[in-house]
C-alpha cells in the first residue's frame, strides 16, 4: 500500500509554518544575545528610569568608558531597542516605542 501523499496545500502552509518558526527563533536569537550583557541591560534599565540621555550622561551612570557605552548604544539600536535624536551636537538615546516585546518581559523579571 503506498503512502498517503498530502495534499499540496497541506504542504505548502506546513513549510510556510516551518519557515516562521525558523525566522522567529532566529530573531529572538539575536534579541536575546544583544540582551545577554549586564552594561547592555543596565543601559536599558537606565533609560527606562530617566526616559532619555546623551552618552556621557548614561556611561556616567553605568561608570563605563565613553567608547565603550557609545559600542554598546549601537548594538541596542541595530536590535530595536532604543532610538536617538540628534540635538546640536548631542545625541540623546531613548527607549524604542516599537522595542521587542521580550524587553518588557526583561523589565518584569528585573
């Protein structure tokens, strides 16, 4: 007796099924690495407190070298997490309205 073939329907929505799960996991993969750094969550703990900040002000508060808090910034920016806004010569960062929802469950725990 040969095998019951699936329909090409069926096949179709269980690939598509299997391909969201894929990019979903790869995405939480990469929030999760960005969020995997104590001086990374203590920026966005920071922020959370204070709403916005410049840089000095923020590697101040977390005590880490400018250049090391503006290398961090750009990784919590690349991922979604927070945004900036340039003013003169200052950049003030901020929450992301639009942040991954797995920050808000970070905040919950901590």
């Amino acid at each position: 007796m040969a095998p019951a073939m699936q329909s090409p329907c069926l096949y179709a929505n269980s690939r598509e099924l299997a391909y969201s799960w894929k990019m979903n996991s790869i995405a939480a993969e990469r929030e999760l690495k960005v969020l995997a750094n104590r001086r990374r969550l203590a920026i966005l703990d920071f922020l959370r407190r204070k709403k916005e900040a410049d840089v000095t002000a923020i590697s101040q508060a977390i005590r880490l070298s400018f250049t090391s808090t503006s290398k961090h910034l750009n990784m919590l920016e690349r991922a979604g997490f927070i945004g900036k806004e340039q003013r003169s010569v200052n950049v003030f960062y901020h929450l992301s309205p639009s942040a991954p929802k797995i920050l808000a469950a970070v905040f919950n725990t901590f």
